[in-house]
C-alpha cells in the first residue's frame, strides 16, 4: 500500500504548492518546468495528506481491501509524522511568526528573516506549536477511536477536522507571504473548508458502527462450535454421532468475516 500511498503523497504535496504559489512557476521569464523539482521545496501538507490517502485508496481497491479500517489505523500515524516533519522547518528557518520576545521564541539568522523584519531577532516559533498540536490529534484520535468505538472512515474525519482546525489557527501568527482572500490567507480557507466538511460528516454519521467495528466477542463457526465441551452434551466414544450424517449446518453470523 506504502508503494501506492507514498509516491501519490509526493505528487499531491508538491501539486498543492504550486497551486498555491503558481507565480513563482509561471510569471512571464520564470521556467515553468521548476514546477518537477520537488527537492527545492515547495509542497504542501494538504496536498501531501490527499494524495496519500488518494493512492491508499486506489491500493486498497487493487487488493480488494476495504479502505476505512486501512484509514482508521493510518490516521494518528499522520498526525505523528507531520509532528516530526515540522521540524525541518526549525532547521530550515522558515515558516516561522510574528516577531516576539517570549522565553520561547526562536532566534532566526538575519540571512533568514523576511522583509520588513530584519532588525528583529527572535519570532513566535509556529512550526513548533504545529508540532505540538499535531501530537495532540494523534492521542486525542487514539482515544476517541477505542472510546466512542468509531469507524475507520470516521476516525479519519476526526483527525482532518482536529489538524485542519488547528493549523488554521496558528496560520495567523505566520508572517511569510502567502496569497490572501477576506482577510485569510488562501491555506486558511483550505483548512476552514477541510474542518468544516470533516464536522458535516461526522455529524452525518453519528451513530453507525461498520464492519471494521467489533462490538463483542467474534462469532464461532458452527464446525468449531460443536466440538467443544460447552456445546451440549458429549458424544461417548464408539456411538456413532447422529447430527453428522446430513452433514454440518452453518449458521450465518450476520458480519464480515
């Protein structure tokens, strides 16, 4: 499935980052085919979390597997793995907000600040309260998952509609250039739209339990069933066993196997 997700991933990532900031690819003296060259930078979380579940998905269908156990399982892993990769952002200095003199703010180098901030020297570090946050959704995920006993799909929405709407809020604290709309920046919009669509589903399907859901012990074949001691009463040894000369019946169980 990785070999489907990743790659997908990567396309996703790096086609929402152009999208976004088309004018660095395709203003008039500008080579458009730095659009291929990912390695420079210029992706997109968005773009990178649709993608991967766009080829999760095609995966699951090639291997006949249905996709929202695969979402469920998957869906605090992501959540970890942005936490960590925001931190190439601190390595980087980039992506970083509004200048602060908090005990926390991080000292950015004057190669690396953005202009009209040169004179300043340390900035709110929002790359690490995404960091935080994202590890946050991943807990709060896991626990809601076993506790409300949700469905992969909707394990899934609940992580999008978490991540999407705290990334939103920390987007107001950036300060890098962005494309805006109404006062947001475009990621902004993205993400409100993202959160909200998340909260309509799982408004929608509140309440169901699917396949991917056990709610008691799993069912025993009947074969299995009649052999064992708390079945009825035992067959002596040497009597032929009556119930076996039609044949053994099955009982259908009324779930997926």
């Amino acid at each position: 499935m990785a070999v489907w997700a990743i790659p997908a991933g990567l396309i996703g990532a790096r086609v929402y980052g152009v999208i976004t900031d088309y004018e660095l690819y395709f203003t008039r003296g500008l080579d458009w085919t730095e659009i291929f060259k990912f390695w420079d930078g210029g992706t997109g979380i968005p773009g990178a979390v649709a993608g991967g579940a766009a080829g999760a998905w095609l995966a699951c269908r090639r291997l006949g597997v249905n996709f929202a156990p695969v979402a469920g399982a998957a869906a605090p892993a992501v959540a970890f793995g942005q936490a960590i990769g925001r931190w190439g952002d601190w390595f980087n200095q980039e992506l970083y907000g509004r200048p602060s003199s908090l005990p926390w703010a991080v000292e950015i180098d004057p190669a690396h600040r953005i202009v009209p901030y040169e004179n300043f020297a340390t900035f709110q570090p929002t790359f690490l309260y995404e960091s935080l946050w994202d590890v946050a959704v991943g807990l709060a995920v896991i626990w809601a998952a076993r506790r409300f006993l949700l469905t992969g799909d909707r394990t899934l929405a609940l992580y999008t509609g978490l991540y999407a709407a705290g990334a939103a809020a920390i987007q107001t604290l950036r300060i890098d250039f962005a494309h805006d709309f109404l006062a947001l920046r475009v990621d902004q919009w993205v993400l409100l739209a993202v959160c909200l669509g998340a909260a309509g589903y799982l408004a929608a399907t509140a309440g169901r339990l699917g396949p991917d859901v056990v709610t008691g012990p799993p069912a025993v074949p009947a074969e299995f069933a009649a052999a064992s001691p708390q079945a009825g009463p035992a067959v002596k040894s040497g009597e032929p066993d009556v119930s076996s000369g039609s044949g053994v019946s099955l009982t259908a169980s009324g779930g997926d196997d």
